[in-house]
C-alpha cells in the first residue's frame, strides 16, 4: 500500500501534465487496474450488431487512441469505422457520430430518447448536483429551466435589452486599440477578447463588471478547467475512490464552495437592493434580478435559490469562452486571407459609412450580407465546442441500422460533420462565399452545420453569443486595418488548437492595428 500511497501522490502532482498526454494516462490507468485491482476485469458484451469499434485493450478500452485534441482524434478513426462508431472508454460505451444524416436521427427523429445527459463527477460538484440546465438529466425539472431560459433570459426581446451593454463594452475595446495604434504597438486581441466577453456577461448576468484578477474570475477559470480535468470515476466507477486520493475531489469542493459563496452574496444584494430601492425595481434588468422576478411572480415554476445559482452559473459556462474562441479564430482566419477581409471591410465600410457613422450598430449588420457569411464560416470550421456537450440515451433503439443500448453516451463531433468533404466542397478552406446561396443558419436545423448543436439539448444561448460577435468584429473591420507584427506574413500565423473544453489558439493572436478612421 506504501507504493500506491506514492503513486497517488505523485499522480496529485502530475495531473495536468498527464491530462495531456493519452498515452501517458492510459499506461497509468492500466498499471493500476491490472496491479491493484485484477477483479475488474470482466467479459466484454456479446450483444450483437453494434456499430464498429477499433479493436481495444482490457479494462482501459480505447482510451490510449484519444489524442489531446478529440475531435480530430475522434476524426481520424471515423475515416476507418464509418460516421458512427462504438469506442469503449474505459467501462463507458460511447457512440460516436460524425456525419449530418446520423445526427438528423439522434438530434431529430429520436430527439427525446437522447435528450439526456450523462453523469460526471466535475458536473455534479459544480453545477449543484447537475441542477442546472445544460447538464441536468432530461426530465421535468429540466424543461422547467429551459423555459426559464428560452423566455426569460435569452429571448430575442431580453438579447435586445442587453443591446447597450454590448455597444458600451465594444466601445471601451475600441478605445483600447485605438490608442494601441496611435502608439504603433501590436494588440493581444486573445486578451482583448476574453476581456470583452467577460465584461457583458458579467454586466448582463450579475449587474455589474468584475476585474480579471478578481477572486471570482479566478473561480470560474478553475471550473473551466475542472470540467475537462480526468476523473477515474467517471470511466471507472470502481475507481472512484482514486479521485478522493489524487485530489481532484478536494479541488472541485474548494471551487464550488467558493462560488456557491459569491453567488450566495450577490443574491443577496439584489434581494437587498430589491427591498430598500424602489427605483432599483424599474432600472434593474440583469439575469440575477430576471431569475428573482421569476421565483416571485411565477407560482407555476418553484424556483429555487439553488436554481438561480445553477442558471447563473450556466451563462458563464456557456459564454465565456465560446465567445472569447469565436471572435479569436474569426480574426485568425481573416488575417490569414486578406482579400476576403478587403471584401468584408468593404461592405461594411459602405453600409456604415453611407449613414456617416462612427460605428457600427447592432441594426447595420443586417445589411451586411457578405459580413454574415463570414461568420458562418469561422463557426463551420472552429465551433467553440467541437463536440458539442454529450448525449445520452434513455432505452434501446436502432441508429443508422445498428443497435444502440439504454444508457449509452453519445458523442456528436460537429467539427468532423462540418468538415465532411462529401457536404463541403474545399472542406478545410476557408470560403465564406459557401453560404451566400447556402440557407443554413445558427437554429440547428441544418444536420451537417451544427456549432450550437440542434434539438431540445440545443445551446438557448446562441443569439446572445452570435450579438457580442457580429457586433464586434463589424467594428474592428469599420475602424481599422489589421496587420501582423514586425512584418509577419499570413501563411505563419500559427493556427495550432490548445487543449481545453473550448478550442481556442494555441498561441493567442496579436495583430497590429492600423486606424482607417480619424
């Protein structure tokens, strides 16, 4: 027991490092099963026409063919087993779909019997026993908070009420690389970005902004990464207990305890302000202050305070990143082709301009044309969340012809679907003219452009995201010109991918600032 003692220790240590290298984790997970714990071994299924499976190792499965980055590990294996594939992680089946017709099944003809969620360890601690509405399990409780949030937080009217946030934030971003450029210094837009983000989704959900280095921004970069951190109980649930000793368990209460302890305040500043302000009542419109009119008024919905704090939570989860990402690689890709920038500025300029501006408004980008397509393009070719959240199914049932168990996760890789060559002409290229005669929009009703996915388990937080996006970049295109630094040349822009729930660059994006406009 004094070498396992070491070894835990040593793996608390280690964590993130073998996090990133499969390999590395699968021999780990695999001397620990075969030397501490031989009763795990059992016979494989028998159960018969299943989709095909790479050939696997006991006990850990197929865990050691998972590169860092999934989706393209996830990609490559489907070139071989087909666009839905049976992978064994550890003792977790997992289907995965990497095509538009096999997804049109599962996120439409069967919708239902695969609008659950699976069970995580991270999830469960930090989302107050998965209470939340994107990992809560498919059930009464969970279309009580989707309506709550389809209606009251992230209707088409509430996005629009949000409207000066968006146009005061990009505004101060806009200052920023102004001054940037009157200095000639480069710009980290990556920083910028996650800045911005931040920024509206803590004024529109909270009331007000928190600083980077605050206490909580720290909390919810911890969760980001929690999220995807490895759990043992979550593909061996025999192991579970490995999670207490290497730690992880540890950290998750320490960060869920300490968000549980910022929400828990400022809720109880609204409720307080909510008292002693009667102004406060007609001013106020934050998601905080929506969730407590709710919770008030709706003796339809019982609300709970534990409730708010998981839908709160949510818009952090959800928007933070994705949207600092999308706005990132948006960038990337029309620094790295010119001409379609030069297109872009173009129309944009023209739109703008004609009205003697001297910015761009939310009601201006929809007469950008062009503009759209574009970010159609960046969403088909870097969606934030690259294989969207998992599924799982409630009973049996026959996808694509082959028999798919109760209980079974799926994973649905929209960037494999998105970059199918037999739907995408050019598929790795960049080509926002693709979509000027192409109707595929954002609503996940098209199966083969998917990045907010589609169905009942679709992201209610896509207009609110696509908002912050359209608006800021149509303001970078209008003001300046962009450029790399010291003379850099597109073709070496690196445009690696890091490791992370949502995909960012590996190597934040700088660029240089040019003002078109005095």
């Amino acid at each position: 027991m004094a070498l396992l003692s070491f070894l835990l220790q040593w793996l608390e240590k280690q964590q993130w490092m073998i996090l990133q290298h499969p390999l590395l984790l699968s021999l780990l997970i695999l001397f620990i099963t075969f030397f501490f714990l031989p009763r795990l071994i059992g016979p494989n299924s028998s159960k018969s026409n299943l989709p095909p499976s790479p050939p696997k190792f006991p006990v850990i499965g197929n865990i050691h063919q998972l590169g860092t980055l999934i989706h393209r590990s996830l990609r490559d294996l489907s070139h071989k087993y087909g666009p839905i594939m049976l992978l064994h992680l550890g003792g977790v089946p997992v289907v995965v779909v990497s095509s538009g017709d096999i997804a049109r099944e599962i996120l439409k003809d069967q919708d239902v019997n695969f609008a659950n969620r699976p069970f995580t360890t991270a999830a469960n601690e930090l989302l107050y026993g998965c209470t939340d509405v994107g990992f809560s399990p498919y059930g009464e409780h969970w279309r009580k908070l989707r309506k709550i949030c389809i209606i009251d937080l992230l209707s088409t009217k509430r996005v629009q009420s949000f409207k000066f946030v968006r146009e005061e934030e990009i505004l101060c971003l806009l200052e920023k690389i102004k001054a940037a450029g009157m200095k000639k210094s480069p710009v980290n837009l990556s920083k910028q970005f996650f800045a911005l983000s931040n920024n509206i989704i803590t004024r529109c959900a909270l009331g007000k902004k928190y600083d980077e280095k605050d206490k909580f921004m720290e909390l919810t970069k911890q969760v980001s990464e929690l999220l995807q951190a490895f759990s043992f109980g979550d593909f061996f649930p025999s192991l579970k207990r490995v999670d207490v000793l290497t730690g992880l368990v540890r950290r998750l209460k320490t960060t869920s305890h300490g968000l549980d302890a910022f929400f828990e305040q400022v809720i109880e500043e609204h409720i307080q302000e909510r008292k002693h302000n009667n102004e406060y009542l007609n001013k106020k419109n934050d998601c905080v202050d929506l969730l407590l009119k709710v919770q008030n008024n709706n003796q339809d919905i019982n609300l709970t305070r534990v409730n708010i704090k998981a839908l709160t939570q949510d818009l952090f989860l959800a928007g933070n990143d994705t949207t600092t990402t999308t706005l990132e690689w948006t960038m990337a890709e029309l620094v790295r082709h010119p001409d379609i920038m030069k297109k872009a500025q173009e129309e944009v300029r023209r739109v703008v301009g004609h009205n003697n501006k001297t910015k761009v408004e939310q009601e201006d980008i929809q007469q950008m044309d062009y503009f759209k397509c574009i970010i159609k393009e960046t969403l088909r070719l870097h969606p934030a969340l690259p294989t969207l959240l998992p599924h799982q199914s409630l009973k049996d049932s026959t996808v694509g012809g082959y028999h798919i168990p109760a209980n079974t996760r799926v994973m649905i890789n929209a960037w494999a679907i998105q970059r199918d060559p037999k739907v995408w002409s050019n598929a790795e290229e960049f080509i926002p003219e693709r979509f000027v005669d192409n109707t595929a929009d954002f609503k996940g009703q098209d199966y083969d452009f998917i990045p907010f996915g589609s169905g009942r388990r679709m992201c209610p937080g896509s207009a609110f995201a696509i908002s912050i996006v359209e608006l800021a970049i149509a303001n970078l295109l209008y003001l300046f010109n962009w450029e790399l630094p010291n003379g850099g040349i597109k073709e070496e822009l690196d445009m690696t991918e890091a490791f992370g729930l949502s995909v960012a660059k590996k190597i934040p994006l700088e660029l240089f600032p040019i003002p078109h406009l005095s």
